[in-house]
C-alpha cells in the first residue's frame, strides 16, 4: 500500500529561527500521525505547510495521485481545521453546516443526522450563542459530510470534555476503517492509534 | 469542474449575503453615510440650483468613493479571523473565484445601495433629469472598480488598522474619480462622455482579473 503523502526532511525557517526541523512522515491510508510538540513548537505551521500555505525552506511533500504517481502538489481534497474552526457566529448550527460546499446535495435530515451523531440537538442556535466545544461538535460534524483521504486537525482534543473526546476517537476509528487518514496536532500522546513525531 | 466552481461561487454568495443580512450595519452604514455627505452641501452652500447642479457630479463621487471605502477591511477580515480563509487555498479550486465572489459580495452591499442612493442625491443637487443615466453608468462601472481596488487594498492591510486598507486605496482611486466626474459633467455639458465610459469599462475588464489574481497574492502573504 502506498503512502498517500510523503514528507521528508522538512523544514521551515523565519527570521533565522528554525519553526520545526527535518521533519519526515508518511501517511498511509486508514492510518494516523500524531504531530506532538509544546506551544509554539510549530504545529500550527507544519500543518499550513503540508497543506502549501507556507512554503517550506527545506524537504519534500509529495502526493500520491489516483494513477500511483507522485507529485509535488496536492493531488486531492483534504479537509483541514485550524485553531479557528471555519465557523461563522451569524449562522445557526445547522447553516454552518449546510452551506458549506461538501453539503451540497445533502437533504436537510442527512444534516440533522450528522448534527445529532456528535450531539448537537440546538441545531436553529446561533453559533455566537454556543460554547467552544459545541463549536468544536460543529467542527467535527463537518467531517462526516464528505470521505476525504486525509484530514488536517489542529489540536482536536482541546477544549472538550470526556464525552466529546470519546466521540472523536470514535469517528477517527470509523473513517480510518474507511481508509481515510489523520494527521493531528496535540500537546501530549492522544488515545488514538498513531504514528507519533515530535516536533 | 465548471459545475464545481459555480458551486463554490454560489455558496459563498449566499453565506455571504445572508451574514451581510443579518448584520444589517454593513450595508446601512455606507448608504446613510453616502446621503448625509451629500445633504451636508445644500446645508453649507445654499439652495442655489445652478451652483449646487455644477457641483453635483463631484459631489456625488467623492461622496460614493468614500462611503464605498466604509466596509472595504471587512471583505476578508472576518473570514481570517475565524478561519474560513484556510478553506478557500486549501481547496483545490482557483482562489481567484473567492476572491471575484468576494469583490462581488462587497458590490451587493455598498455599490448597490449607493447606486441606488444616487438618483435621491441626484435630485437634492439639481442635477437635471438627462444627467441621471450617465451618473448611474458611470457609478456601476466606477463603484465595481472601487470594490476590486478595495479587496487588493483590504488584503494588503490584513490584520492590521482598519482604515490602513482605505488609506491603501485612495490614491489609486483618482482615475476612477476623474473618469467618473468627467461622465456627469460632459453630460451637464450636452458632450459626448461615451470615451470616458469606455476608459472606465477597459478599466473595470483589466482589472477584474489582474486585481483579483494580485489580491490572491496579498492574501497569500499573510500566511508567511
């Protein structure tokens, strides 16, 4: 089985500090790697570059395309969540979901299925008007709209509680089943199967 | 492909438009802002139609240039802060549609309401009935330039002071300003003002695609 992303000796340098250094990884499907590293150890800025919103000083990203060939640009979507979450405050919870371009075609019960599956039942409150981790449901929501190959997450487990990090590591399971990939950030080993490296 | 960047466009139209919507000081801001700078000169110079007539065409420009720079640092500011940005460059679509979805956004909500303002300002300035439809072509064709000039301009200014993006902008607004006052006033004048409004035409045709692709870049920057 061959790595739908290839990572090697990467690295990053602003203003003559190194943000992370020699940083090698493979991502096969189904399978997860753990990005671990304290704050400012740049998580945040490995995760923009394997995406291309940083340009890296050093390395390689390669990407596998449906032929088996690999490419120095992105061969397919992949789903990202930063510390920010892509969440708007004057949409409801079932807007933020619904007009978003992975739910198109999506009847109004799929969402409110996706919606009550990470225990979301306020779905007509205004996101301004919910806590940070009924965002961060909002967030994972989104992630049973579409299968993506892989899916970039910044920090998944802060700002939960018990209930909630269970679910997380219960849909990882499940879409790693499906052959779909992670690559998450954290500050410490997660309870998630994974391949871990520290930055 | 095709089909998949209609989608886009259209869904950042409508998430767009109904938070514009919502917030309804986005577009009642620049509007009242438009028509009390207007009313502010019959105030100050007097009720004479021939002197306030002959000030109309630039009265009214200066008035919708600046009250279309009102809500120019709020075309990205709010998708950087909550993230939404990131999604737009990590898909796999060209930016250059957020980008145009954005600018066209920013039309709805300020070019529209002031071109629509104009014919009120119009007749508080005298400006007599045969002026109407060259000020309104010139303020569509002016107040779209003005919007793909404030989405370099708010890109550029990303994250900082708000009214960085207006001071970005202003200088490069003075063709669309001249171009725009030349239309009314060659009108006024019973002239030809067609070559002014073809200027302006070539402008907003150039600039749809290089303004949008160079605002691309500016909001590239901010991720380095």
């Amino acid at each position: 089985m061959l790595p739908n992303l290839k990572v090697e000796n990467l690295s990053c340098v602003r203003s003559d500090k190194a943000i992370f250094d020699e940083v090698s990884f493979d991502v096969l499907p189904g399978q997860n790697i753990e990005i671990i590293g304290s704050n400012g150890s740049g998580k945040t800025t490995l995760l923009r570059t394997l995406l291309g919103l940083i340009t890296q000083d050093k390395g390689e990203i390669v990407w596998l395309d449906d032929a088996g060939k690999y490419h120095n640009y992105r061969t397919f979507e992949c789903l990202y969540q930063g510390h920010q979450l892509g969440i708007k405050n004057l949409l409801t919870v079932f807007e933020n979901l619904n007009i978003t371009k992975h739910a198109k075609g999506m009847s109004q019960e799929d969402i409110y299925k996706h919606l009550e599956r990470v225990g979301l039942s306020n779905v007509n409150e205004f996101a301004s008007n919910i806590s940070v981790g009924q965002r961060k449901r909002i967030a994972m929501a989104k992630w049973l709209l579409k299968e993506f190959k892989i899916y970039f997450i910044d920090e998944p487990f802060s700002a939960l509680d018990d209930t909630a990090t269970l679910l997380i590591e219960k849909l990882i399971k499940e879409l790693n089943a499906k052959g779909c990939s992670f690559v998450i950030t954290g500050h410490r080993p997660s309870g998630i199967e994974a391949t871990r490296v520290e930055i | 492909m095709h089909s998949s960047l209609f989608d886009s466009l259209s869904i950042i139209l409508k998430r767009d438009l109904m938070i514009a919507f919502r917030r309804s000081s986005t577009y009642i801001t620049p509007l009242i802002f438009f028509l009390i700078v207007v009313t502010f000169f019959p105030l100050a110079l007097g009720p004479q139609e021939s002197l306030l007539s002959s000030l109309a065409p630039g009265v009214i420009w200066i008035a919708a240039l600046l009250a279309s720079l009102l809500a120019v640092e709020t075309i990205f500011s709010e998708d950087f802060r909550d993230g939404t940005l990131d999604d737009f460059f990590i898909s796999l679509e060209p930016s250059f549609i957020l980008v145009f979805a954005k600018v066209m956004i920013h039309w709805l909500i300020t070019g529209l309401p002031i071109l629509v303002a104009s014919s009120i300002a119009a007749i508080i300035l005298y400006l007599p009935l045969d002026s109407f439809i060259p000020m309104l072509l010139s303020l569509l064709l002016g107040t779209s330039f003005m919007s793909l000039l404030g989405a370099l301009g708010a890109a550029l200014a990303l994250g900082k002071s708000a009214i960085l993006s207006a001071i970005i902008v202003l200088p490069f607004s003075v063709p669309t300003l001249l171009m725009g006052t030349s239309v009314i006033t060659s009108s006024l004048n019973n002239q030809d003002f067609s070559g002014f409004l073809m200027i302006m035409g070539a402008m907003l045709a150039l600039g749809i695609p290089g303004l949008c692709l160079l605002t691309v870049e500016a909001l590239l920057l901010n991720y380095e």
